[in-house]
C-alpha cells in the first residue's frame, strides 16, 4: 500500500482522534452511523457568511462560460430537506431597515453578503482509498443551493485553480450512503496533493493525522476551516496512519 494511501480502518481510527480533538475544542464534530448499517461518516454543521458573487459568469444560466465549463455537473437535483431539520428563521431587510415579506427573496448587490448553513461530511472512498468531502448548503430560509450558487461562493483564491484543474473540483453526486444529491469535492488527485504535506512528518517519525492533513488542505476551499489548535493538540498524542490501531468508533 502506497504511504499515502489509507485503508478503512486506518481512516476510522484518524477519524476516532479527530473526534476526541473536537470535543476538547468544541469544533462541532459528529460521528453518525448509517441505520442498520456498519457504515458511517463524520459531520459538521456551519453557519457561513459568504458574500454575493454577481460575475457575468455566474449570472448567464446556460453560457458556454469558462467557470461553468470546468465544473462538473452530474445531477441538477436539489437535496432533499430532512424531515427532521429543524427550521432556522431569518429576515430580510431593506436598506432603510424595514423587513421583507415573508415570501419575498433577498436581492443581493455585489458585495453584500448572506448567512448560509453548510452540512459537511468526510467519507471513505475505497475505489481511492482516501477519505472524501461532501457537502451540501441552505439559505437559513431552507433552500438548497445550487451549483452554481455554491460555485459562486468559493473564495476567489482557490477558484482560479478549480477552473483549470476540472478533474479535481466541485461535482454534484448522490451521497453513497445516504442516497440524497450532495456537492463533493473529486478525490482522484488526493494522494498527488498530500503526498508533500505527509512526507515530512513521516520521515521524522512524527504523529500525523491524515484525515485531519487532508481536511485542512481541502478543507477552506469550500468554507471549511480548522482550527490551528488540532495540530498542537496532535503533537502530543497521535494516531498515524501507518500505524493505526484496530480501535473502531461506536454509536
């Protein structure tokens, strides 16, 4: 097996780690089990203030633009609300501060921002035997966003290089386990990427996590951020992932 691929019960126990930092951090992560399932995948969920994108490019539903013909697009479904979500309320405002109808949509200007609430959750692939992100966003009014939507609010920094890499960015797929439609990021060039961040600490014989490396390169592209704190808290117990234990997470 290739250093930096990761077999299943490798990934469990890195998630296993991740989930003890999280608790001592208050980061928000869960482990949740697949009904009458062995399989399972960890979860966050986020309340982001993204601001509007209102480029050309973004606007022109059909155009043959450059940013639409480098993101893959499997589906058009919307996810599914679940039954059990429970409801976020939010108003609209005016610029003179007087609130929208409860029907009406928010005109975004360019520049101006909104409050978005992300569902994320890391899977195991074992076609790539590495860990995968997959996600999906709501106004806090519970609509799904599309893909166009989510494409707009990826930071400027990273979109350029999504652009020109259409094998290793933003797809909308059915979530495996689940069943539902979810945006994921394409995990076929994650050994190339990480091979460099793990290398170091693998040749001084230091604890890497590899889920949580991967997390943190992969991670901010789609909003997802983490805290510097996990890799202070990984220096002084570890679970690499050449040398994990056999130890499952539970229900």
């Amino acid at each position: 097996m290739s250093r930096c691929a990761l077999d299943e019960q490798a990934f469990r126990c890195c998630c296993q780690l991740l989930l003890q930092q999280s608790e001592q951090l208050r980061d928000g992560w869960s482990w949740e089990q697949v009904q009458g399932s062995e399989e399972g995948y960890l979860k966050k969920t986020v309340l982001r203030s993204v601001v509007a994108d209102s480029s050309p490019a973004l606007k022109q539903k059909g155009a043959a633009s450059d940013s639409e013909s480098r993101v893959s697009t499997h589906s058009i479904l919307e996810p599914q609300r679940e039954q059990s979500r429970q409801p976020v309320l939010a108003a609209c405002f005016h610029a003179d501060g007087t609130d929208e109808d409860d029907d009406a949509v928010c005109t975004l200007s360019e520049g101006s921002s909104r409050v978005l609430q992300y569902e994320y959750h890391v899977l195991y692939s074992c076609s790539y035997s590495a860990p995968v992100l997959y996600f999906r966003a709501f106004t806090l009014e519970g609509r799904s966003l599309t893909l166009e939507e989510v494409w707009g609010s990826v930071h400027p920094n990273f979109k350029h290089r999504l652009q020109n890499s259409p094998l290793n960015t933003i797809t909308q797929q059915e979530h495996p386990l689940l069943g539902q439609p979810f945006f994921m990021l394409h995990p076929c060039r994650t050994e190339e990427f990480l091979r460099p961040v793990l290398q170091g600490p693998q040749e001084q014989h230091r604890p890497v996590n590899y889920v949580l490396s991967w997390l943190s390169v992969v991670g901010p592209v789609v909003g997802l951020d983490v805290p510097l704190k996990y890799c202070t808290q990984l220096q002084q117990s570890g679970c690499s992932h050449t040398e994990a234990a056999p130890t499952l997470l539970q229900t």
